[in-house]
C-alpha cells in the first residue's frame, strides 16, 4: 500500500510500500527525512520535482492579489501531486494507493464569497470560477490517474465532509453564558482584554513568512496569551459552564469539581443542570429573525467513544444555518463583547486566520466508487468508516479484528456497502490488526513541531 499527502500522518508509519506525509507536517524543522517512509523517499521527490505540493497555500494574511495567486499556487499543486502520483505508482506494485487533494477543501472555505450570488458574503471581486476550476483539475487528475492504473483498478472518491457558505453573522458563546448565568465574566478584563488586544496586534503585524518562526521561537508566551485571551476573564468562581469559542466547533465545558482546575459543578447535580441548559440553548432566538440559534444539543456520550472520548466536550451543538449560511464562531473577548449575536465587520470577515471564512464545513460529505468491483446504482448514506471497511472489501478483506489486549479500535466499525460490490460477502478474508511498530509516540519536541505547524497552518489558536 502507497500513501501520499494525507493529514494527520506524520510521522509516517512503515507501510508496505511508502507513506508521504501531509499538509500539516511540520515541513521546516526538525528531521527532514521523517517526512515519509521510507525515510529518503520525500528528499528524493523534492529533488526530482522540486516540491512535493503538499504545503498549500498561506492563510495567515489575506491581501490584495491574495486570491488570484493562491489559486494559481492550488491549479499547480494539483497537477505536481498528480506527477508525482503518476511517478509513484509506476514504481511501486502496489494493491491500493491513495492520495490527497486538499485543494476542494481550500477552494470552498476561501472562494465561496465569490462562487454564491447569493451569500450575504458576495463579492465580484475575485475569481468567480475558482471553485469550478479546482474541481474540473482534480476531475482532470483523476482520469489520469485510473488511466496509468488501468482498466482493472477500482476507484473510490471520498470527501472526509461537505462545504458550503457562512452568513455574516457570528455567535458568542461565552457572553451567551454570561447573559444567562452560568459564566462570570471579571469586573475588567483585566489579562484576557490585553492578551486578545496583543494577539490581534501581532498576527496584523508580523510578516506571515516570519510568524511561524516567530510563534516557535517564543512558543511559551504564545501559549499564555492565548490562554489568556480566551479564558483570562472568566471568574471561575461563577462559572457553571463555559465554551472553548472554536469557530469550526461550537461546543461546551463543565467547570466540573475534579476536572477543572478552578472546578465548582458537583457531578451530582450534572444531569438536572444539564438539562436546564440545553432547554435554554434550545430556546435561544436570533434576533435577525426570531427563530432558533441552536437546532439539537448532543452529549459527548452520544458522540464519542474510545480511549480518548474522555478529552472531547461535554456538549456538542448543532447550529440552525440561516438562509443556508453557518454562524461563525467569535471570541467573547474577556467580556468586552456585549452581544451574544451580531453581524461582523468586513475585516473580521476576510478569511485570515483569526477571522471568519466565507465557506465552512457541512455535515454530508460524498463518496463515489467505479470499476470492476462495482455495481451501478445509488448507494446509501453511511459514514466514513463505512467507506473505510468498503475500500477493504473491494481488496477482499473483512473488518479488522482488534489486536489480542486491545478493546477496541477507532474505525474499526464500519459496514461494507455490500450491496453495491460485485465481492460476495463470504469472500472477504477476515484480518488481524498487528500493533503499530515503535511506540507510536511523538516526542515533546515533536509535539510542539507539529503544533507550531497547525498553528501556522490556522488549524490551532
């Protein structure tokens, strides 16, 4: 198996053929040769092609020309990955590749202003066609790619979530909580106000080449200003609940006795106080047009699971989206927001990182599949570990079983959609996951790498 360009892979695990990692590997630091596996295979593509057109293009600062030339920079990122997939699969005999084309997602987050009449974000002034344009490179990309494989090759599309456009409007949690009791807010902002204040400063001053460096550099203090900014003027004395104000997750937190450090909710009282709050995020209304903010509240048990279900929220909100447009998420800012809702100004609006971007993510996402292993027809709706176990069957193999000493694995789950193959079900080998080699660790140093890389990318506060 051969993995080219997928987030969330570094560092690279030994696979059977190669693995190269993706966009948020931390490119500009540290050992270079960690970058894929086996370790000379990305210095070796660099010096064949001159860049493995995985990076995308900066989204720290967003200016005049911005637009043009990040299209341009996705247009021929594209093209390079697919030679260099072409490259790939022509040296290695390979039962399965798969590569990633993070241009669809760029495109429809930072060009939707320009693609939808009717956005309250609209503009006329970019590149109208750009959504279009990146679509019909990767449609291009991919007949090239099934014909370098041939006609015995099966295909399958997969996007990891759909997109659309975001209103003009944004969401304050926090001073949400606030207005309804169950978030103190300090008497003055006190370091929250001048930690929001120095961060706003400093992301509109520095060069976008040197943040980076920058925010490595001084990584400790970073850390403590954006500690402070979103969480500096909250009293945890009067605060019941509060929100971590994610713009791509609107989401809440207990102040839970044992949890939190400043912890005052006595467990006990969590299902009555739970309640309370979701009927009134239920019945919270914009003021725009009266009807409801919030559409359901769901619990971190109905969401998650696993060994590691214990760091996600305690509530999960799903928003209403306004004329089909997704609130943005704001920065309560110590208090010194005023409304809970309100309408954003052009800047807070520009896409940059720390603002709103015209398009966000959607629930639904696609997947499509082709070829000798495939029955025409229309599937039905699944999930992405679905697909997953549906990308095994096509490969003749069933849903892995966990290692012996392991409860369970993440993905591990998923339904072929076997009504849709041409593999009989009682074809498929049953298979043994075996332990990942190494440890599967990343060092301290490795941690703050990759951090300061998602940083950069916007992917982290």
């Amino acid at each position: 198996m051969g993995v080219y360009g997928f987030p969330a892979t570094w560092p690279p695990e030994e696979l059977s053929a190669f693995q190269i990692c993706g966009f948020d590997t931390p490119m500009g630091a540290g050992d270079k040769a960690r970058r894929s596996s086996p370790p000379g295979l990305a210095g070796e593509l660099e010096r064949l092609f001159g860049d493995l057109a995985v990076s995308g293009p900066q989204q720290s600062r967003i200016d005049a020309g911005w637009h043009e030339r990040a299209l341009e920079q996705m247009l021929g990122d594209i093209e390079l990955r697919t030679e260099i997939s072409l490259h790939l699969l022509a040296g290695n005999d390979l039962d399965c590749f798969a590569v990633h084309y993070g241009e669809t997602d760029t495109v429809g987050h930072h060009f939707w202003q320009f693609h939808d009449s009717a956005s309250p974000r609209y503009s006329e002034d970019g590149p109208g066609d750009a959504i279009a344009e990146v679509y019909r490179a990767v449609d291009r990309a991919l007949g090239r790619l099934l014909e370098a494989t041939g006609k015995d090759s099966d295909l399958l599309l997969l996007s990891d979530h759909g997109s659309g456009g975001s209103s003009d409007r944004t969401l304050f949690l926090n001073r949400f909580l606030a207005d309804n009791g169950w978030l103190g807010f300090k008497k003055t902002g006190g370091l929250g106000t001048l930690a929001s204040v120095a961060k706003r400063t400093a992301m509109a001053v520095a060069p976008p080449s040197l943040q980076a460096s920058l925010f490595s550099r001084l990584r400790p203090l970073v850390n403590r200003m954006e500690s402070a900014s979103r969480f500096g003027g909250i009293d945890w004395t009067r605060t019941n609940v509060y929100s971590e104000e994610l713009n791509y997750y609107p989401s809440l937190w207990f102040n839970l006795k044992g949890r939190e450090p400043g912890g005052i909710v006595d467990p006990a009282d969590l299902p009555a106080m739970t309640g309370e709050l979701v009927a009134e995020l239920l019945e919270w209304r914009d003021p725009e047009d009266g009807l409801p903010v919030v559409q359901r509240v769901r619990s971190r048990a109905e969401l998650f699971d696993g060994p590691h279900a214990e760091f996600a929220p305690d509530l999960v909100l799903e928003l209403r989206e306004p004329g089909g447009y997704s609130y943005a998420g704001g920065n309560s800012r110590a208090g010194a927001e005023r409304q809970s809702i309100r309408r954003m100004t052009s800047r807070e609006m520009s896409g940059e990182r720390g603002s709103s971007m015209p398009g966000c993510h959607r629930d639904l996402g696609m997947f499509a599949m082709a070829g000798p292993g495939v029955l025409p027809g229309r599937g039905e709706e699944g999930s992405l570990a679905d697909a997953g176990a549906t990308m095994l069957a096509l490969l003749g193999l069933g849903v892995p079983s966990a290692p012996a000493g392991v409860s369970r694995l993440d993905g591990a789950d998923g339904k072929p959609w076997q009504e849709q193959l041409r593999v009989p079900g009682r074809a498929l080998r049953e298979v043994e996951v075996a332990p990942a080699a190494g440890d599967g660790q990343r060092s301290p140093a490795a941690e703050n790498e990759l951090a300061d890389r998602l940083r950069d990318l916007g992917y982290l506060p």
